[in-house]
C-alpha cells in the first residue's frame, strides 16, 4: 500500500520509491507489484531518491 510515496525510480526488474508516512524506502517487482520489500527504514523524511549502479553511470 503506497500512503504517501514521494521520490521514485527504476533500475532493472524493480520500481523503488520512498514512503514519508513510513520513512522508509520500498521496492517492488515493476510489472506486478509483488516481492516488496523494504529497503531502508527509519529514514527521518526521505524526500528524494537516486539509483546508483556502474551500468547506470556514462561511458
């Protein structure tokens, strides 16, 4: 259930997004919603949210 999602990415197979009602940041599987899970917790309001991988990054 998302209660108050405010930043959100993908990166592969998964849709992550961050919770201020919750303050954590979530991930689910991006074609059916299943397999979430929460990545982060008890964040004091996470607003903003980056994917950072080697195969994200220029050149």
């Amino acid at each position: 259930v998302l209660r108050h999602p405010h930043a959100i990415t993908i990166f592969e197979d998964f849709v992550y997004w961050t919770d201020r009602y919750v303050n954590r940041v979530i991930r689910a599987h991006k074609w059916n919603g299943q397999n979430q899970t929460v990545m982060l917790y008890n964040l004091p309001q996470p607003m903003g949210l980056v994917a950072m991988h080697p195969v994200r990054q220029p050149g």
